[in-house]
C-alpha cells in the first residue's frame, strides 16, 4: 500500500511508519513540524533503511494538499496531525478548533476529490468523557469532553461517521488512544515534547535524567487502589502495529468503525514510578500534591474489538514501556536537538 501518513514526523507516526515500512508499504509524509522535527523522519528512514518522501507543508493549505494528492495515489490515509496538548486547548480553545477541524476537512474534501476514500484516524479515550465503568467499550455513550482537544476529536468522529453515511465508498477506522508510551527499543526515535511535559512517562523520564527535581503525583485520593489515578498504558510500537492492522482493514471493508486501542490493563501513577524504578534501577523523587483539573479516577479499555476485527492486541508489557522510554530519554538528553 501506499500510504499519506498526516503530521507524520510525530512521536506515534514516525513508529508508525516504520512498521508499515516494515510491512513492505510505502509512505508519505505531510508535516508544518509546529510540534515535530524533521531529524525524526530521518531516523525512521535510517532504522527502516527505505526512503519516505517529506513534504513540509500545513494540511489545512488545500492548494499544498492538492498538489499532493495529485502527485501521489494514494491506497490510504493516516491522519496524525492536530494539536493534542489539554492544558493549552483550554487557553487556546479557538486554535484548537480551527486548527484540528480544519485540517480534517481539508484533507476529507482532498480525498474525495481524489477518489481515495479509506483514513484512519487518531482519536483518543478522551471521547469517553468521565466514565460510569470501566472498562471503557467502543459503544458506550460518550457523554461529553472536558476539554476543548477532546472536544475536537469528538466532533472530528462525527464528521467522519456522516462521510461514511453518506457515501457507502468510504472506509474509516477511528482508532481511540489509550496512552501510549515508551519508543522504538533501538532507542533513536521517541517522544520529543517542547518545554516542560504534560504527561507522566515524560515527566518521569525528565526527572530521572535530573532536568527536573521531582514528580508532582496529581492526587492520591482517587478510588483506585493506592489513591493515584489509574490508565491505560500502552506501548507506542503496539500502537504502531494497530495502525498497519487498521490500514488492512479499511482496506477490505467499508463504512466506519471505531477501535479502541489499549491493553486492557490498568496501572496506577505509583505502579508507573514503581516499575520504573526496578527497571532502570534509579530513583524517581515524588511529592503528592493535589489533583489536576479535569483527572478521572480510572480509565483502561475494553480490548476485544481490536482483537476480533484487526486481530490486534498489544504484545508489550509496562517493564518494556519502562525500559525503552528511559532508553530513548539517556540517549537523547535533548530529543532530537543535536
Ligand atoms: N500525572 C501525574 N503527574 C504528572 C502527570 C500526570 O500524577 O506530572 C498523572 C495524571 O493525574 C493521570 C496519569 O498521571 O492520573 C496520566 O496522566 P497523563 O497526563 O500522562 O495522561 P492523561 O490520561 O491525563 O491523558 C492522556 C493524553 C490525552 C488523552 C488521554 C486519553 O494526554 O491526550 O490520555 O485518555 F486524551
């Protein structure tokens, strides 16, 4: 397959497309690298040892967009690209919208006008809103996003379930994101966040290569086992191969469907700090301080349609995340800056 990987110089596409490299696909990057590096398609193209093309232009310009889908037949579409940091979408409500819907549309409009009708697409759990149960399945009623990045991918689901309703011919996977971490075990590529990270496995990371003093753990008064929040983590190269899974089905089938992509297990913030810790054998100081806004107790999913209907499921376990996250960090004190 030949295949347009969006926002494809980012952490879960670059691992992403060295897979479907691997699979013996072919891919092609489109990337404005706001959040990304182009030394990142670099490395990929050097483990692959195969070529991908980058074009560096924003999927939101429809006269950049249409030059490459007419430069380029394209089997399928991964679309990756879109801003996805929560804090900053709640500063930035209007970017977030106009940038995550926008590119959306524009590719959609793009494709159709190409005749290339099968995309996979990035979702995440966040669609579930605050959930009544876990495990969380793809057919439960989403009741709400508590932030606007989740609110654009929720609203991106909907516009793609009304292409798929409207013309039988195309093929969407909207594949939701339980939280991916760790990097490829060569150690060359991983998650390169800007300035301070966001998330748990880059601030640990942070914190035992010294950049930063200690975790801040958000809460331990949650109803979960040891009071810290509980998720799904889940390895970025199990993620990747749930990609190329995907790409097969759309190919094969039509109309849309959703795919949760998680392992199914939950682990608390201490089990993370903990496993990291025997793993690498060093130390992650923590402070327990108070929860952030907008953080639920727990949130793992329901794996069974990933393995019926692409015959996915992850194969990596935390000790795994663990040591390839640390790997990439020791590595690259400065991720991809030299
Ligand atoms: N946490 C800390 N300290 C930190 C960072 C995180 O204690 O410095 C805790 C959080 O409270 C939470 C857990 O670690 O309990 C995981 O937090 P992350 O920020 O790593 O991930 P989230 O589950 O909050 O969010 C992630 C992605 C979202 C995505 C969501 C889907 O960041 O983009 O998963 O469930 F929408």
């Amino acid at each position: 397959m030949h295949i347009l990987l969006t926002g494809g110089a980012g952490y879960i596409a670059t691992h992403t497309c060295l897979q479907l490299l691997a699979a013996g696909h072919t891919a092609v990057i489109v990337d404005n690298f706001v959040n990304s590096k182009p030394e990142a398609v670099r490395r990929t193209e050097e483990l692959a040892g195969k070529k991908v093309e980058l074009i560096e232009a924003d999927v939101a310009d429809r006269a950049a967009m249409e030059a490459v889908f007419s430069a380029h037949h394209f089997d399928a579409v991964i679309h990756f690209a879109g801003l996805k940091a929560v804090g900053e979408s709640v500063e930035q409500p209007l970017r977030y919208y106009r940038n995550n819907l926008d590119t959306t549309l524009t590719l959609c409009e793009t494709m159709a006008a190409h005749g290339c009708k099968r995309l996979v697409f990035s979702s995440s759990a966040t669609v579930y809103g605050v959930p009544d149960k876990v495990p969380l399945r793809e057919d439960m009623f989403c009741k709400g996003c508590t932030n606007p990045y989740g609110w654009t991918k929720y609203m991106i689901e909907k516009i793609l379930q009304g292409v798929c309703n409207a013309d039988p011919e195309w093929s969407v996977v909207l594949l939701r994101y339980f939280n991916p971490i760790g990097a490829h075990e060569s150690g060359r590529i991983g998650e390169n966040p800007n300035g301070i990270p966001n998330n748990l496995m880059p601030y640990i990371t942070a914190v035992a290569a010294g950049r930063l003093s200690h975790l801040n753990v958000y809460g331990n008064d949650y109803k979960t086992h040891d009071g810290t929040g509980v998720r799904d983590y889940l390895h970025v190269m199990d993620l990747a191969d749930g990609h190329v899974a995907a790409c097969d089905y759309a190919m094969a089938h039509s109309g849309c469907e959703i795919i949760n992509l998680g392992t199914g297990i939950g682990y608390s913030v201490l089990d993370i700090v903990n496993a990291f810790e025997r793993v690498n054998g060093i130390k992650v100081p923590y402070v327990i301080g108070p929860r952030r806004a907008g953080d639920v107790d727990m949130v793992y999913a329901d794996p069974e349609k990933a393995k019926r209907l692409l015959g996915w499921s992850a194969k990596r376990n935390l000790d795994d995340m663990c040591r390839d996250s640390w790997r990439w960090q020791k590595n690259n004190p400065n991720g991809y800056e030299a």
